[in-house]
C-alpha cells in the first residue's frame, strides 16, 4: 500500500494537479497539511474519486488538514478519539485486504501544528496519549502519523511508543518540517522528497512500500466447456452422421478436410465458447474451473452447508510450486523462445526423400488399419489429455470412438497409401517448460501439443516398425522399448561394474554428457 503526503499552502487551488498526481503514481492514500478547507467551500468543489476525511479552521484562514483513501480500502475515523478542537489533527483506520503478517490495521494520524503554535504542548499530549490509546486496544495496529510538525520535539512521542521518523531530505528550504513518524519502517522505503504542487513552498512527500504492488489487469479467455447435456445432443448428431463426404473423397487432404469440417461445425453447434475472466495476479494454473470451485466452496461456506463444503474443500489442492515470473510483453518472450527453439534444428539441412535408399511410392501395398483397432485405440485415449491444434477433445474422441472410428481409419489408410499427412497432424502447440530455477530462456524444454488422432496413426506406424527391426535391436537398448526402461539399464550397468571389478585389471569408465543430443530430439 503505497503512501503520498502532499503538503502546500493551499489545495483548494491544486486540486485538479494534486488528483493527477494521485492517479499517476498510484497513491492509495494521500494526506495534506495547510488543505486550506474552509465550512463555506461545499463538498462537491473538494471532490476527488475516493474517500475524503479532513478538519478545518472555523475560526480564521488556513491551515487544516485532509486525508484521501482509495475507493477500494475500507476507511473510517478512529472511533473514540477526540480531538481538543484547538489542534488540526485527524485520525482515520484503514483496513486494506492485505497487509505484513503481524499488523492487523493501520491508522494514518494526519497533523498540521503551526509554527510558534501556543498548544504545541497539548499537541504533543495528544499524540502520546492518542497513539498509547489505540495501541492499548489493538497492539498490533501499524501507526503512521505524519503532516508538517513545524519543528515540534517529538523525542518523546518517538521514545515512549517505538516509532521511528523516517523523512531524511529537508522538505522546505534547507528545514525538515514533513515528517513520517511510523512502527513500519521495515515494510517501507526511504521516502522520496520530490518537487512541490504548483507554488506551493514544502515538497511533496512520496513513500512507497518495499513490495511494489502488481495492477490487477483482467483479460477475457475462450473456453469450451463439455457439459453431459451438450455430449447427448451431439451424441444423437453424430450417430446419425453418414460420413459420406469423407469415403467419397478421392484424397486423403480431401477426406480430412471434410471429416474436420463437419466436426468443428458440430462441435462449434453443440459445445458453445463462453468467455471467462482472467486475472493478470492469478497464478498460471489457476483455471477457470479451479476459479469455479472456490466460488462453490466459498457459498457453501456461507450457507453453513458442511457436508459440502467439506468435500469442495478436500477436492482442491493445499499448495501448488508453479515457478516463473509475469512479464510486460509477451509477444516479445514467446518471439524469443520460439526463436530459441528454431535455432537447435537451422544448423541443420532439409530432409531429401529423394536421397533415400527406398523411398515411396512403391509396387507393394502398405497394410491397412481396419475399423475395429482403430476404435480400441481411441478407446484406450485418456480423457484428461490436452488436445492440440485442431481443438478435437480427447473426450470426445474417446466417448464416441464408435461414431468416429469409421471415417478416421478410411483417412489413414488414405494417408498410408499416398505417403501424405494432413497438415493439422503435423501442427503442433508447443509450450515451453523451465529446466533451471530461476526460469532461464537458454534453458527451456518445449513441449509438443499434437492432435490426438496423429498419435494414433503414430502408434500404428510404430508397431509395424518395431515387428520389422525387433530382430535386429541390441539387446543393450534400453530406451524407447516396451518392457524396458532406465532403471533396468542401472541394473545392468552395476553388474556390469560388479563383475568387471572382480578382475585383475584396471577400470576406465568414460562420462558423457547428451544434453545438446536431446535438445535437438525434442
């Protein structure tokens, strides 16, 4: 929570600049000495956007003082405080909804004490017996008193309630009259004396805390919730869906341009967007079904419903370690991974299927995937898997497999017979990962998001390779093979040092490092 003390001879005649100044810095609560407030000057003329509290002179010209708090921290006069009506003091307790551990609220004294001032006694008097008072009922309150003290002797103020003055540039001329007398000086930095309002002969006072506060931007998100009422209207579309366009279609770009077609259009119809708002604070993987769940949880708090609560309560988890840092421009960093990215493959030539010692199209026939495999591999898809590029829900994929196996094995056999891949397999939706903490661009691991139904083909693609070179393996491949796996080469290569160590000889072993070897794999 940021703090500005604005101090001049006059603010009835600064108000526009002293507003702009408020807005431009952001200040969350701004305090004037010398306001100049007046009883026959109405309301509405000292009018800024937030809450104002202030004392003024009745009896002659100048002096007073005025305190502004933001709209969205909860204000209001100290209760039970009176203040003798010769002094131009006010106390005002603000609660914002998020203060240091240990401090439960924070009232702001506002001062003005004129020079040669007959009560300078009775000020300090108050002050003592004020700040003692408060802290009295509430020991953990955080006190901030500060206005132009004109020279007053606060050693005792200071001493007997462990505050600290924290002003350390003169504020008018070669004086220091502004000060800032707290018990939060270690939350705050040294506060800036910066250049007076209008013409005004004391500077203006800015204080500001050791954490910056982050703005709260909010950002609309396109989400496409899948809601059993939705999967039954498209169930009963999809069944009766004949997929004529897709066998008819005498290529395999033709076959996957009508079988996306018409499920984007459907999926468009029957699993409508909404918008949700997003937060620049949240944290990445706050959700908005997560966002949701809060909200469910936190009626159900109020509602005194505990069973449900309960059970909301224990769906969520106690603490999540998401590193990473919110910057200003993404365009920028996503252009400077993806660049990044692109560098481990440009040392590299273009594959030439021409130089290729067997090379497609040839005399024999590629198998074919029949209809039944193809929907117990869609089958088997897991629900909660992301979906790449073409949007397809592994959901939906899964549920439906029935529907959809038809017209998805008549497109890879299509793309097995002419060697080609539709474009929407080959796109993907890379998202980078931090290998170091802190998150360092040099050190990223892209992840790939591919469509689900290119895994699929990959699969079957796979297994006819691996019935063709199984044979010719090493038996010391570990990697990439079903049934075998890092920890089974741990195990062999211990024995392997085991019984080497057993022999009369020496030993060299040889480290190598693949971590360039494994950037440019993925």
């Amino acid at each position: 929570m940021s703090r500005g003390q604005k101090l001049g001879s006059s603010l009835v005649n600064k108000l526009d600049e002293y507003q702009s100044y408020l807005s431009d810095h952001p200040v969350d609560i701004g305090v004037v000495a010398e306001s100049w407030f007046s009883p026959t000057i109405p309301e509405s003329c000292l009018f800024i956007e937030g809450l104002l509290f202030s004392k003024c002179r009745t009896t002659r010209r100048g002096g007073g003082v005025a305190v502004y708090v933001r709209n969205s921290i909860p204000a209001g006069l100290v209760p039970d405080i009176t203040v003798p009506p010769e002094l131009e003091c006010i106390w005002v307790s603000v609660r914002p909804r998020r203060l240091p551990r240990g401090v439960s609220q924070v009232v702001v004294g506002a001062v003005y004490n004129l020079p040669s001032s007959p009560h300078q006694e009775l000020l300090l008097e108050h002050l003592v017996s004020a700040t003692d008072d408060i802290r009295t009922r509430n020991p953990d309150a955080g006190m901030i008193l500060l206005g132009d003290f004109n020279h007053l002797d606060i050693g005792q103020l200071c001493n007997g309630n462990n505050l600290s003055q924290f002003v350390k540039e003169p504020t008018r001329g070669q004086a220091m009259l502004d000060l800032i007398i707290t018990n939060l000086e270690k939350h705050y930095k040294i506060p800036q004396v910066c250049s007076p309002l209008g013409l005004s002969d004391h500077s203006t006072v800015l204080w500001e805390p050791q954490i910056t506060r982050k703005e709260n931007f909010t950002k609309c998100k396109t989400v496409r919730p899948i809601r059993d009422s939705d999967r039954r209207v498209f169930g009963q579309w999809i069944c009766s869906q004949s997929w004529d366009e897709v066998y008819t279609s005498p290529t395999c770009a033709g076959k996957a341009e009508a079988f996306y077609t018409a499920m984007e259009d459907a999926i468009n119809k029957f699993f409508q967007t909404k918008q949700v708002t997003m937060h620049s604070n949240d944290k990445p993987w706050l959700k908005p079904d997560i966002k949701d769940m809060i909200r469910r949880r936190q009626k159900a708090f109020s509602e005194n419903k505990t069973a449900l609560w309960k059970y909301l309560r224990n769906k969520s988890e106690l603490s999540l370690n998401i590193p990473g840092q919110d910057e200003a421009d993404n365009t920028f960093i996503a252009n400077h991974i993806n660049k990044k990215f692109a560098e481990v493959a440009q040392g590299r030539p273009p594959l030439d299927p021409e130089q290729l010692p067997a090379y497609r199209p040839v005399k024999s026939c590629p198998p074919e995937v029949n209809v039944w495999d193809t929907y117990n591999r869609l089958r088997k898809l897991k629900a909660g898997k992301a979906s790449g590029p073409d949007q397809l829900s592994t959901r939906i994929l899964k549920e439906f497999a029935c529907e959809i196996s038809g017209p998805v094995t008549d497109m890879m056999n299509a793309s097995f017979k002419e060697g080609y891949v539709p474009q929407v397999w080959k796109d993907a939706t890379v998202v980078p990962l931090p290998k170091s903490q802190p998150p360092s661009v040099d050190k990223l691991r892209p992840v790939s998001l591919t469509s689900q139904l290119a895994k699929v083909t990959e699969s079957f693609v796979s297994n006819w390779i691996l019935e063709d070179i199984s044979a010719s393996l090493d038996q010391q491949q570990f990697g990439c093979l079903k049934g075998r796996s890092t920890t089974l080469y741990l195990v062999s290569l211990i024995d392997f040092l085991c019984r080497e160590s057993e022999k009369a000889k020496n030993i060299c072993t040889i480290n190598y490092g693949y971590d360039r070897l494994f950037k440019s794999l993925s």
